[in-house]
C-alpha cells in the first residue's frame, strides 16, 4: 500500500533521491548524489527546499520509507529549469526510486501535486521531459500538453 502526503522541509532527503531518479531516468548512472548535488543545474531543483513557493508531495512505503516524490518550484528566467515557461509558472520534478514503479505511485504523487497546485490558485505547472521517457504518457494522459522544445527534450505544460 502506498500513502501520500503532503511534503514538508523534512522530507528533503526523499527529494533528493526522486531528483537523482529523474536525473539518471534511462537507467543509466549519469549522476552519483555528489555529482547531482554539486550541478548547479539539477541542485537547484532541491537546494534550500522548502523554500517559499515550493509545494510537493512525497509516496510512503507502509513501513512509512519514502519512496518516491513529485514537487515544483519557480525558477527566475536567469536561473531557469529545463522545463521553464515563465517565472511565475512552477516546473515540475518526478521520481519513484526502481523497486515501487509501475504500481501507481507515480499516477497518485501526479494527481496530488496538481490538485495541490490547483488549490494554491496556480495558473499552470511546467515540466522537460527528454526523448525516449515513457513517463511522457503519464503526463499526457493527465492532460500535458507540448509548448516548447529544449535540446533533446519537450517542455509540457498543463493549464490548471
Ligand atoms: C516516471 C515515474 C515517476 C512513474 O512512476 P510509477 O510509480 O512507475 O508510475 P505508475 O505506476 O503510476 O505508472 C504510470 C506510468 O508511468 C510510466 N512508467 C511506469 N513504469 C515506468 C518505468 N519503470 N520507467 C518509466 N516510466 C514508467 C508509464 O507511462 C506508466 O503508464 P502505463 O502503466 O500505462 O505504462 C517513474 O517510473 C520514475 O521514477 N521514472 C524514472 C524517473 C523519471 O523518469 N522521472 C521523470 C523525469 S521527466
């Protein structure tokens, strides 16, 4: 069975390793944490969460093991994210560590971030999702759409 929450600041660690999933998607280790942890470009999806404007939620194994998460936060334009739309539109990470995918987790951490993000009054949430990603149909089955291309990878956006 699978719980989730709501996250909070002491969940940084879970965002860390669903960051390094995400990081490292095809399987392949692109990434060690030290090397995620010292790229600007991927630390600054996590680094002094939980910041202000930052939601997320996070996927709890019965034992109460974090499992997984999914969170968005707001990058300004000279600091942008992979999927970046607009400052004021949160761009959203997802990962589910190997042993728990393909058993809805990643559906239930989707579904409770946008419901989040609809109830904060959000107007939109981003997200890159590289060539070959299969959780590109998860996020076009919840009604992502294509807005922009960045390298090898789409940036989707969901109107809330
Ligand atoms: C993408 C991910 C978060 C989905 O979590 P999950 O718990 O496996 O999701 P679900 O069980 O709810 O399955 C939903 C969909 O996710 C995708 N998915 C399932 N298993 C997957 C896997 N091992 N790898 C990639 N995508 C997977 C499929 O599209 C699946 O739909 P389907 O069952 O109709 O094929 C998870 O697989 C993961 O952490 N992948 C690696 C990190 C990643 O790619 N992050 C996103 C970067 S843009």
């Amino acid at each position: 069975m699978i719980n989730v929450r709501e996250a909070s600041a002491e969940d940084t660690e879970t965002l860390w390793a669903a960051c390094l999933e995400a990081a490292n998607w095809n399987g392949d280790i692109r990434f060690t944490k030290d090397q995620l942890m010292n790229d600007p470009e991927l630390s600054h999806y996590v680094q002094g969460w939980l910041r202000n404007g930052d939601f997320g939620v996070v996927a709890e194994a019965r034992s109460g093991e974090g499992i997984g998460a999914a969170w968005c936060r707001t990058f300004p334009a000279d600091d942008a994210g992979y999927g970046f739309v607009a400052d004021d539109i949160p761009e959203l990470s997802i990962g589910v560590v190997p042993g728990h995918r393909g058993r809805g987790a990643g559906t239930a951490l989707m579904t409770a971030l946008i419901d989040l993000g609809r109830s904060r009054g959000e107007r939109a949430i981003s997200l890159s999702v590289e060539d070959g990603n299969r959780a590109r149909d998860l996020y076009e089955r919840l009604g992502f759409v294509r807005v922009g291309r960045n390298g090898g990878s789409d940036t989707l956006l969901l109107e809330l």
